[in-house]
C-alpha cells in the first residue's frame, strides 16, 4: 500500500484549465464603450474629407504650382486662385501622358495644362510647364522632385509657393512638398473643389466612397511608411 502511494507521488497531476478572476465591463461599462465607438466612427466619417482637402494657402506666395493632371474645371479653379492672389507666375506639374499624345501633340501632363492655362487667357510668359520624366509608381513624389530640381537651377528667388492640387489628393500632396522644400522654401496648400461627388455626402455615391478610401489609406501610407509613395 505504501509503494503504490509513493508511485502515485511521483506522477504530477496535469491542469488543463484553472479558474481565476477576471475584469469585465458592467451592462452601463458596454454601453458607453459602444456609444463613444459609435461617436468616433461618425466624427471620422463627416471629418475624413475636410482633413484630407486640406486649404492652408500663404497669402505672400508668389508662385503658384499646379499638379498637372487635374481635370478642366480644377484648372480653371486654378486660374481663378491666380487671379485673386498676388501671383507673379504659375508652374505646373505632371508626368507622361496615358494616351492622346497623338492627338494633340503633347507628351505630359504639365505641357497640357500650361497650354489650358494660355487657352484661357493668361500672358504666355506667367506659365512655365516643368515635365516629369516616366515612372513606374511615386507619381507625386517625381513631380515634386522634379520641380525641386527645376527649381533649384531657376533664377527664382522665392520663399513660399502655394501647391494647388484636387480635392482629397491635396494632403498627400503637401506632405511630399513639404518634406521636399522645407525649411528653405514655406509651402501652402490649397484644395480644388471636386465635380466627381458631394464632398459633405461622399458616402452616397461609389465614387466618394473609393476616392476616400483609396486617398486616405495613401496618406497613412506615406505618413508613417513611406512619404515617397
């Protein structure tokens, strides 16, 4: 009998589950937790567009850049801007065109939008077009590196431009500016106003809901990984 007790000493017992006390939220604990979950998923909802079309000009900017790829109306916004600031020159941006070249006898995007901009009657000499060479991806990032470059071998002496870009892009796009040309050139931002959806509905149309989503994962993108993209 006692050889069998110590043989049985011998063996641990295995605990698969033990009891113990755990924390958890009362039935008003859940509900406050709900309703601030609830309220901070509106706040973003009715916020997200206002933040991502951001317009946080610099009244004593003298140039005016313009991201070439944007639509008639935006240009027209632009033109507009230019007219109303104390503006010395526009210069506008922008890649490779994806077709039409053919047609209209332009490469890229910044040639089209300085030969709008003389269309609609500014002086020939107030418009330079800055081409960006061919990429693959980092679109922004080589028009702004490109400008940079420009800029750099110009004989502009200039503090402070004003960056004019569309809609929910605009962030993005002054985050690449920025990160370029500070501290030695100041930029502002300004926001075309879209025709493709209502900016205070955007949720009710396909068309808002992908250009927020797709802009607002870009710019966490390039905020906290990569600023380039």
């Amino acid at each position: 009998m006692q050889i069998k007790n110590r043989r049985r000493q011998n063996f641990p017992k295995i605990k698969l589950i033990k009891r113990q006390e755990m924390w958890t939220l009362t039935a008003q604990g859940w509900a406050i937790a709900i309703a601030l979950i609830a309220y901070l998923i509106f706040f973003a909802i009715t916020h997200v567009h206002s933040f991502l079309a951001v317009t946080y000009p610099i009244k004593s900017a003298k140039v005016l850049v313009v991201e070439g790829w944007l639509p008639d109306y935006a240009i027209e916004q632009a033109l507009t801007e230019f007219k109303n600031g104390s503006y010395r020159q526009i210069i506008s941006t922008g890649g490779i065109l994806g077709k039409g070249s053919y047609l209209t006898g332009y490469k890229n995007f910044a040639e089209v939008s300085a030969a709008t901009f003389i269309k609609l009657g500014l002086e020939a000499e107030k418009v330079v077009a800055v081409p960006t060479p061919f990429v693959v991806k980092d679109r922004s990032y080589a028009s702004a590196a490109e400008f940079h470059r420009w800029l750099s071998n110009s004989n502009l002496q200039i503090e402070s431009i004003n960056l004019f870009s569309l809609d929910v892009h605009t962030r993005r796009s002054w985050l690449i500016f920025k990160k370029l040309l500070n501290p030695e050139i100041k930029v502002g931002i300004i926001a075309a106003k879209t025709q493709d959806y209502d900016p205070e509905k955007w949720w009710d149309s396909s068309q808002g809901v992908r250009t927020i989503v797709d802009e607002g994962i870009a710019y966490i993108y390039a905020k906290f990984f990569n600023w380039k993209a």
